[in-house]
C-alpha cells in the first residue's frame, strides 16, 4: 500500500531537500506542456471543474528503478501546482512505493498529468532495464562498467542520459565532438593506411584523446592492440570470443598500456554476467532504450477527499489495478 501521509513529512516541496536540478530546461519542459495542451484543456473547461481544489498522487505499480522525477514534478509545479516529490530518481522502488503528491486545482492537476506521467514511465523503464544488466554485470565481477551508447532516440538524449546514469551506467560516448572512435566505416575512406599510421595521425590530432577501435574480427582486434590503440570495442563478439580475445591480448607486448577491451553489441540483461565473466574490462550497451516503460499509477481526488484519506483507519490507496484509475 502506498502511504502517503508520510510524504509530506519524509519529502520537502520540490525546492526542499530532494535535489531539484532538472535534466531539461524550465523552457523545455514548458513545450512539453505546450505540445500537449496547446489550446487549453477543452474537457477540463467545458466541465467547468478547472478551479476545484484537488491531489494527485504517483506511486509505484510494479518495482522500477525511478528516473525524471525531479523533471517531472517541475512540469506539475510549472502548471500551477505545489509538490512534494517522495523519491528521487536513481532510487529503488517497490510496489506502491510514493513517487509524488501534488495539490492544486483541477486545471493544473489535469495539465499536467499525463506529461508528467509518461515522462516518469517511459525513463524509469530505460533505468530499470539499465540497472539490470548493472546488477547480472556486477555480480560477478563488482567493479566492471556498463556504458549506454549514443544511439538513444534522436532529440531525448538528455533524458535518456539521465535515465542511463539514474540506472548506475555510464557513458560509452555522448556524441561525435568529445570522442575518437574508428569504425570500419572510416577506414573506407582511408585506402590501405596501415593501422599504426592511424594511430600516429590521430594521437597528433587528439593527443589528450583516448583512442577507440570498433572491430568484428579477432585478427582485426589483434592488429589493433599491436598498432597502439587504447580500447578495442569487440562488435557482437560470443562471450566465448570475447574471453579468447581476452587471453590472447593479455600475453602480447606493448609500448604502451595493455587496451581496454570493451564487449558490445547484444549486450542485455540476460547476457551480461556472461560477458562480465569472459573478463571484459567494460560493458558497452544500447538495449535500455529499448525497454519496456514502467507503470506509474496515477489517483486524483478533491481535496476532501485528500483530508478524508489522512484517516489512519482509512486505506489510502486501492489495490493496483483498481477500475477506478482516471485514464485519458
């Protein structure tokens, strides 16, 4: 059962002690708001409840690993609403377990809902499925990386950044500006230059630049460990392969350190124990973005009813599943 009574008192508002910083800008989470409502809410008025006082709580449905709260209060708060935000994102969260409560009227509470909803569902989905293979990684080697990749959807990669990290990964790279990394596609384009000759002309290009390779072949990540380059991405590599390579890589000699070598492509939940255990120094992922959103369940109320709920004899909250659940 989730137990809001203790919301207010565990929560501050959301300029109170649950890190407030947003991933978007107030901007930014004004269009959202604008994309959805850009002429008013017509059923809202045509009801004519717009100015009745009333509460609207998100709780948990089912364990998630919570991502874009913070993002997601501010949006009710930019409508016109006060909150307190119950859990922050990054936090664990069990059935029923509180997410928010917000108070205002009807107009404001109705604006802001799904937006704020969907924004919490779709994210904490990316951080759940992200702290997964977090989680199969690191039991069995504690310390190995995961990292997301750039190929999130175009246009939400702050959020899916942030749901990323909310989920305990890092990031593999956030785009093409701040990182070197040689595809095979690139070397279409360089004839038959000799990887070392590679090497040379990037450490004078980016010397401050770690150096990263994506092959698809043992020969070809052998000839790049000799040739100098820092990590060495095995593109859809069998965790058999990946710990050959391993092996392999771990007798040569080098001028410089040994090279990272990074497992990608297919990386998932349900295979990354295995990779971890092949001795993969780091764990290259994009599968979270393609995770199945989380289910926030959303109750709104008058603010009787609210006053009515803070009766301990009183259950709070109805089973999930409840058919009395507003829906859009």
């Amino acid at each position: 059962m989730s137990d809001f009574r203790q919301c207010g008192r565990q929560a501050d508002t959301i300029e109170g002690k649950h890190n407030m910083a947003t991933v978007a800008s107030r901007a930014e989470l004004e269009c959202l708001l604008e994309d959805d409502v850009p002429y008013g809410d017509l059923t809202t008025e045509a009801l004519g409840i717009g100015a009745v006082d009333g509460v609207m709580r998100f709780s948990a449905r089912a364990p998630m690993v919570l991502a874009l709260a913070e993002d997601a209060a501010k949006i009710i708060e930019l409508s016109g609403c006060s909150v307190d935000l119950c859990a922050a994102s990054g936090s664990a969260l069990q059935q029923g377990a509180p997410i928010l409560e917000a108070c205002g009227p009807a107009a404001a509470l109705l604006k802001s809902w799904k937006v704020a909803q969907t924004l919490i569902e779709i994210w904490s989905g990316v951080a759940s499925e992200t702290r997964a293979i977090v989680d199969a990684a690191r039991a069995v080697a504690p310390n190995i990386p995961v990292a997301c990749t750039r190929k999130n959807v175009p246009g939400t990669k702050r959020f899916a950044v942030a749901a990323a990290k909310a989920g305990g990964a890092v990031m593999h790279r956030l785009g093409l500006s701040e990182t070197v990394l040689v595809f095979p596609e690139h070397r279409a384009f360089l004839g038959q230059q000799p990887l070392f000759q590679t090497v040379e002309r990037l450490r004078r290009a980016a010397p401050e630049k770690k150096l990263v390779i994506e092959v698809k072949t043992a020969d070809a990540a052998l000839a790049a460990a000799v040739a100098g380059f820092d990590v060495i991405q095995a593109e859809k590599f069998s965790p058999a392969e990946v710990a050959a390579l391993v092996k392999r890589v771990a007798v040569m000699a080098y001028t410089r350190e040994r090279p990272i070598i990074a497992a990608a492509g297919g990386v998932n939940a349900a295979n990354a124990a295995a990779y971890a255990e092949a001795g993969a120094d780091i764990l290259v992922t994009s599968s979270p973005y393609l995770a199945k959103p989380k289910d926030v369940q959303v109750r709104i109320s008058t603010t009787d009813d609210k006053v009515s709920s803070l009766n301990p004899h009183r259950q709070v909250n109805s089973p999930p599943g409840d058919t009395n659940r507003l829906r859009a």
